[in-house]
C-alpha cells in the first residue's frame, strides 16, 4: 500500500503546461526512466522528453529509490558521476561500459546483469495500456497520471 501512496503523490506536484514531449528527427517523443524491484514491479519513474539523455535524469532517480545491493542499468546510463553516485549510495554499479570506453567491462558481473530483463518486461506490461504506448496524452501531469495507474495495476495483481 505505500507505494500506491508514492505514485500517485507523484501526480499532486507536477506543473500544468509541462508538456515532456521532446521534438527530434522521427517526430515527437518521450522517455520513461524507470526504477523497478528485483521482481520487475515498479517502484518510481520520471518522463522527459525524448531528446534529453538518459543520464541527466538518473542522478535524480539514484537518490528517491530505496537501498538496493546491486543498480543494474543500460549503457545509456553509463557515466563515471553517476557510478560514483550508485557508490555513495552503499550501492554497486552494473552498467556496461560503452563501446568506445578507454575502460573495459572488467566490473560486471554477467549473471547478475542479465536481471536487467525485469526492466524490460515491465516496461512491456506498461504498453499493454495503449494510452501509454502511443501517448494521447498532450501534458506530463495527465501521462504521468495514466502510468502512475498502470503501475498500480501491476502491483495490485500481486
């Protein structure tokens, strides 16, 4: 029941004409950074738009997630700041390192890593809502509202 509480008290702050939708080459788009438990059930998330990289966000999503032994993320989160960070956070680091690193993958722990699929599949119950794969919604606060939903719909099937 708490985190239903955090979700939608995520929805209450939000600014009204923040809309969230990057513009690039293939049209309008949006991201959702998502932090999820070992069992893929989500516990937080932030929405930007899509031309914002991935890493600017994750500093902020480090902070609010609870304690955690390993922070399994992509390559797109790979970034020495943010490896301190998860450090700090009495946490260890699994990103991969991207292809033209100076430093090679030495540090991951490939078992362990591939629980990153929990991400994945949550992220694929999500866009069983097709509000939320095809984003009707024009302002952040209403999508945020409809994923905060969605979330609450996968735990409360636990």
């Amino acid at each position: 029941m708490e985190v239903l509480l955090n979700l939608i008290s995520i929805v209450v702050g939000l600014k009204g004409s923040d809309t969230s939708i990057g513009k690039s080459v293939a049209g309008n788009t949006s991201k959702i950074h998502m932090v999820t438990d070992s069992h893929g059930n989500p516990v937080d998330f932030e929405i930007t738009g899509g031309n914002v990289h991935d890493i600017q966000t994750a500093s902020e999503l480090i902070e609010r997630t609870p304690k955690s032994t390993y922070t399994i993320a992509d390559k797109g989160y790979d970034g020495e700041y943010l490896r301190w960070l998860i450090r700090e956070c009495d946490s260890i680091p699994m990103i991969p390192r991207k292809n033209n690193s100076k430093v090679g993958n030495d540090d991951i722990d490939k078992f362990i890593y591939k629980q990153r699929h929990h991400v994945e599949n949550n992220f694929a119950r999500l866009k069983h809502n097709r509000a939320i794969a095809t984003r009707y919604d024009k302002l952040k606060r209403n999508y945020v509202g409809m994923v905060s939903l969605a979330c609450a719909m996968i735990w409360l099937k636990l």
